[in-house]
DNA sequence: CCTATTTAGATGCAACTGCATATTTATGGA
DNA sequence: TCCATAAATATGCAGTTGCATCTAAATAGG
C-alpha cells in the first residue's frame, strides 16, 4: 500500500499490509472457533505449550515473554489468570530472588491437549487449507526472518 | 508448533505460529514509533488511507470494515475517535437511511500526510530490512492467500 | 561494604476490544 | 400492503491492553 513516499520498496510495504490483514484474518478464525467450543483463548494454549515444552523445570515468566513476545505487563496478568484457572504454578525462584518460576499443572496440560482439536483444525481452516506444504514452509520461512533475534 | 495431532501439516502449524510472532513483533515497532513521534496508532493511518484513496465520494463505514477486516463495533468507534480529531466525516447515506456516507477531512489527509514518514521508516525496520525485494514479494503473494474472498 | 544502576515482576488507571443486544431502515415474499 | 427477516450501525458492560510507575532483588563499580 504505498502512498507517497518509497523508501520501504513497494513490495515490502505490500507484504506489511497484508501481514495485517492475514494475521487478522486467521486470529479471528481461531478465537472463535475456540470460544465455540468453549475453550480459553489462543494465548492461552500458547503459553501452556511453552510451559509443557519447558518440562518440570518450568520456566521464567521473562523467559515465556521472550518465546511468546508479549508484553511484560501483559504477560504477569495472562499469568495471573492461568494461575487462578488452576493451569499453572508460580513458585519462587531459588537462585532470583525477585522471579519465579512457573509450571504447568495436570488440569493445564489437560485443558491444552483438549484444546488442541480445535485449534489444530481452525489453524487448517485459516492457514493451511489455502497453502500447499511447500507454500507453507516458504511461508513460515519467510516470517520467522522477521523477528529472528539477531538485530541491526 | 506441533504438538499431537496432525491435520494441518507440521509446515503450517510453523506458518501460523511463525505468522503470530512476526506480525506481533512488527506491530509492535510500528506502533511504538508513530507513539515516539506523537502520532496517531496504526489503525487511524490504514482507515484514513483507505478514505483518501476513496476519493470525495467517500465510504460506507461497512465498506471500510471490509476493507479493513476489522470488527464492526470495533469500526464503529474507531470512526468515533477519527470524527472527534476531526479526521474524518459522518454524513448520512443517501441511499440508505440506515447508513452513513464517511470522508476524510483536509486535516485527515494532513495528519495522514504527516504520520507517512515514520510509518514508512518503521515497516523498513520491521520488514523490509529482513527481506529482499523478492522475498517480499512472494510473501505479500502467500499473505494474500490466506484471506482473498474465495471461500471454501 | 555501599551506592547507583539494572533487571524481574506487579499494579493503578485510562483506553480499547469483544460480546451481546438494541435500533433503524431495507428487502423479499405471502 | 404487511410481515418476517436481514443489513447497517450503535452501545452498555465486562474483560483486556497499554502506559507509567512502583517495589524488590541483583549486580557493577568504587
């Protein structure tokens, strides 16, 4: 979408948009298809994945931002009401003082598997039914060189 | 991101989480530099693009939506804000007495005007440094996909 | 050791979003 | 023509996000 100017490339302001556009696109698909079934939110089941990856070590809630790129304050609170639902723990941390350390709970491991189903199939619904395999993995490509950390 | 299941491919299960970070981490630059400079959030800038490029004749604010991909309610206000900045018009349809016919203002197209150079700098920084011209091309291609008209 | 700075995390408050639903006008049939 | 339904837009309320800032612990210098 280039108005005036062009210093991003017309391309690059292209794909911008529609970055936009389909990631909206598919987050509506998938929030909805979850609040349907009547199971939590996609940041949710993202942040219990990363929590089960993570194994009984857990994790850090700085080290969960950093997979999940969220917000710190949006985080502690997306924390807070994983906590008050069961889902996970948050221990002190013994070498940090000031953190602590999060794990995810039977009824969290639980409520992640059930909501996988659902989720899986809005994820083909919003993304894979319009892609072929290659497509995708060019996709996914793609994408993960936008945030990949190495800067400047 | 592949947990159990497998319906949609391993490739695009990575797509959409891929999709999710990249387009969280983007957005967040972008924001934070219109903020930095004191201007305007992103959605004022696509929404008054859109009027502009709408020309005097103007929109129906479900055109806009459209347009946009964004919630109704959620247009709704935002045409709210814009119209109070005195950013853009409301005036009734003529066709439709249920509906409203949207302009954007002189100061509209200013402020948009304005807000262009650091939008631009920003998606350079956010997308366009990562990727040759090429590379974007071919994602706004893949991008576009994921929400052109065609259902099912 | 002591202070200045940095890092981890929480929180009050305002803005925004989502949901459900209301209101008004159009429209397609009986 | 009348009615049932659909479309366009608005809105009260609750939940979430963003901002700014706070506290407490860690760490770097001196």
């Amino acid at each position: 979408m280039p108005p005036p100017s062009s210093s991003p490339s017309e391309s690059v302001v292209r794909a911008w948009a529609r970055l936009e556009r389909a990631h909206r696109a598919a987050q509506t698909t998938v929030e909805a298809r979850l609040k349907e079934a009547g199971l939590p939110a996609l940041a949710w089941y993202d942040a219990l994945l990363e929590l089960e990856r993570a194994g009984p070590a857990g994790l850090r809630p700085f080290e969960l931002q950093r997979e999940m790129l969220f917000a710190q304050y949006n985080l502690s609170r997306l924390i807070d009401r994983l906590a008050a639902a069961g889902y996970v723990t948050r221990a002190a941390s013994a070498e940090d003082g000031r953190g602590q350390v999060l794990t995810i709970t039977r009824e969290g491991k639980a409520i992640r598997k059930r909501m996988w189903p659902v989720y899986a199939a809005a994820i083909e619904d919003a993304v894979g039914r319009h892609l072929s395999s290659v497509e995708a993995a060019t996709l996914a490509d793609l994408l993960g060189r936008l945030y990949s950390r190495q800067a400047s």
